[in-house]
C-alpha cells in the first residue's frame, strides 16, 4: 500500500504542469491540444492508444475522474452509464472515461459501476497534467451534486470497504490527492467545454456535458429535478 502510494505521488510530482493558467481554467490552445493529442491512455488489457485517435471521428465527451476507490467517482460513473448508447449514436457524439489508476483496474470498475462505453487510464499522469487539473484530497459537499447520493461519511466507509475487499486489497487504484475534470472536444480540435474539478464533489453535471455536446439530457431515477439541474453553480 504504501509502495503504491509513493509511485503515484512521485507521478503526480514529476510532472510539470505545461498549461500557463488564466483564472480557473487552462486555455486550450490548439498547439497544447495537440500535444494532449499525442499523450498515451491505456484500455483493459493494456493496449496503448493516443488522445487524438479517441476524439479524431467524432465530437467527444472526455470524462476524467480521481480515483476508482473513491465513492464519488463510482457514483458519478454509475450515472454516466445511464446515458442511452442511441442518443449517442444518433448525435455522432463518443463517450470516454478516463482513469489514473493502472489499467488492470478498469475491469472491476466498470463490472461494479456497468458503465458500458470506453474507459482508458492515464497511468502516468501525462493528460491529467497537461490539462492542469487539481491536486487536492478535498471531496467538497456531496449535497452539491446531482450524482452523488451517500454522504461524506457514508462513502468514507463505503470506499474503504471496496479498499479491503477489491481484488487489489488497498490499491489506491489512483491517487486520492489527484483531482478529474471534462472536455468536450471535436475532431478540428474545436473545444466546445472544458472543467477543472477543484473538489471531488465539483464534476460537471451530466446534463450539462449532454447538453453542450447535443445529446438529449436524461432523468436520473435519483434525481426528480435531474433534467433542470444543467449548468453548475
């Protein structure tokens, strides 16, 4: 556990950030997407694919998360997975989830959250930099978004719970101090949205990133009010 925790922090620390900061959010620039571009994402067995072969075809919903242990990043993704495959297909739009966990982990997490479109893993941080996302343990207030239904410390147990009785017992399965975000990018390198999450609690509604990408929007069996909730506070 504790080997495991050195090699992320030391990812997360060796890499410079390469995005010059204006306000909250980087500017994406089309020479730095470019370079994201040329970055290497891995699938579940390990088979290596750039950024730019996932979002050459069609406009594409980047999804990035912290780590898969964490309750709000299964939470989230749980519904994610609830987004119809035809109104993607019928609106050329491409889903992708991104972890920074390694590969092999991608599996489990997609069995317990039946997230059903692409999920890679940026294991060396490389995407994750570039796009200067945060680094924080903070997890925000779980009341703050639509997707997250336990409370801080419900999920404190429920993640340490998977933490002990995962395949990978205590795999940090990402790194905790690492924050996720979204993208919304076409294949002219047009950025239609770009998140920094600043807390766990912070991701884009899903609504929003529908929305914006023009994907019809969904109610969450959760949520009564899930369609009006679009744009973030």
């Amino acid at each position: 556990m504790e080997e495991n925790k050195k090699f992320f922090e030391q990812k997360a620390a060796t890499t410079e950030f390469v995005i010059n900061l204006d306000g909250d959010e980087p500017k994406l620039t089309t020479a730095r997407l470019k370079e994201i571009g040329e970055c290497v994402v891995y699938d579940e067995v390990g088979n290596r694919i750039t950024m730019s072969q996932l979002w050459s075809e069609f406009k594409t919903i980047f999804v990035f998360v912290r780590s898969f242990l964490c309750f709000t990043s299964k939470e989230y993704v749980e519904d994610l997975a609830m987004v119809p495959r035809e109104s993607l297909k019928q609106s050329q739009v491409r889903l992708v989830l991104i972890g920074c966990a390694h590969w092999k982990h991608i599996r489990e997490f997609r069995k317990l959250t039946k997230y059903p479109y692409m999920i890679f893993c940026d294991t060396d941080y490389d995407v994750y930099n570039r796009l200067g996302f945060h680094k924080s343990k903070d997890i925000g207030s779980p009341a703050n978004s639509p997707h997250i239904k336990s409370s801080s410390m419900g999920g404190f147990f429920s993640s340490l719970y998977r933490a002990v009785t995962s395949s990978s017992k205590f795999d940090y399965q990402g790194n905790f101090d690492q924050q996720g975000g979204s993208l919304i990018v076409s294949p002219d390198l047009t950025v239609h949205y770009f998140h920094s999450d600043k807390t766990a609690c912070d991701h884009t509604p899903i609504n929003t990133l529908l929305s914006i990408a023009g994907v019809p929007t969904i109610l969450f069996s959760h949520d009564k009010g899930s369609q009006s909730k679009v744009f973030n506070n």
